[in-house]
C-alpha cells in the first residue's frame, strides 16, 4: 500500500490510500471517506 498527500489550492489536506491498485480512498479535512476509482486518478 502506498500513501501520499496532496496539497490543494483551498489548503485542505488529503490523503490517498490506494489498495491493489484498485480503490483509493480519499480522506478530506472533515474526516469524511469516499471511495473513487483509481481510474479517475491514473498513477504515474
């Protein structure tokens, strides 16, 4: 599994959470997680 955090304009922290390659679970500021398809964020 690997971590990494963005930082946006706003100032709001998230973190992405990718398991298999599949999912990946993004964390905002307000603790709140929505899972989202790794396809809409390809890795490179």
């Amino acid at each position: 599994m690997c971590q990494f955090n963005l930082t946006v304009p706003a100032g709001f922290g998230k973190t992405f959470r990718v398991r298999k390659g599949q999912f990946i679970t993004v964390i905002d500021s307000e603790g709140s997680r929505r899972p989202i398809s790794s396809r809409l964020m390809p890795m490179t």
